[in-house]
C-alpha cells in the first residue's frame, strides 16, 4: 500500500512539472496521424450517401462580401449565393434594403480559376 501511494505521489508530481508534455498531440508525421489523415481524405472523396447529411463548404474566398456556399448532397451539388449586404445595388432596387436579403439565390456552381 504504501509503494502504491508513493508511486501516485511520484506521478502526480511528475504531471505537474511536465503537463505539456503529456498532453500535447501527437506529432504530425506519426503513424496514427497519417491514418487519420488518409481516412479523413478518403471520406471527402467520396460523395454522402443518401441517410446522411448534405456537406456545406464555402466556395468564394474568405475576405469576399458575396459569399457562395457550396452544397454537396447524394443527388448533386448546387450552390447559394449570398449578395453583398452592403451594395448599393442591392439597396437601391425596388425591394432593396434588409427585406431583399433573406433568402439567397441558388444555381449551378462557376467554375473556379
């Protein structure tokens, strides 16, 4: 019993002294990494079968105001653009101002360059 305690104490000790150490991850090029890596790439490869959900990514660029989301579903892929809130274009049209951005409008996805 008392090696049992002096052994919990000797650990407790060395996780405070070193608790980066235990818990950082795993470095990037380990087996384990690897194979998540491969597994996660193989599964975005593949299109959702038809009982799961639809896959959401953004397809313009990041800093763009007008965004474009792709959908990937099992029965195709489609995208919905979002117009710039702050367009006068979009503000000076018949139905412009907030009422005119609730809904985006969904088409066929542009071909990236």
């Amino acid at each position: 019993q008392q090696a049992l305690r002096a052994v919990g104490a000797i650990d407790r000790q060395l996780r405070a002294e070193h608790r980066q150490a235990l818990t950082s991850a795993p470095p990037a090029d380990s087996t384990g990494a690897r194979l998540s890596r491969g597994i996660a790439a193989a599964h975005e490869a593949v299109g959702p079968k038809w009982f799961e959900a639809a896959r959401i990514e953004l397809f313009s660029a990041p800093n763009d105001p007008k965004r474009i989301y792709k959908v990937i579903t099992a029965f195709g892929e489609y995208c919905l653009f979002y117009p710039d809130k702050a367009s006068m274009s979009g503000n000076s049209a018949a139905k412009g101002g907030r009422d005119s951005f609730g809904q985006p409008t969904m088409s066929s996805c542009p071909q990236r360059f």
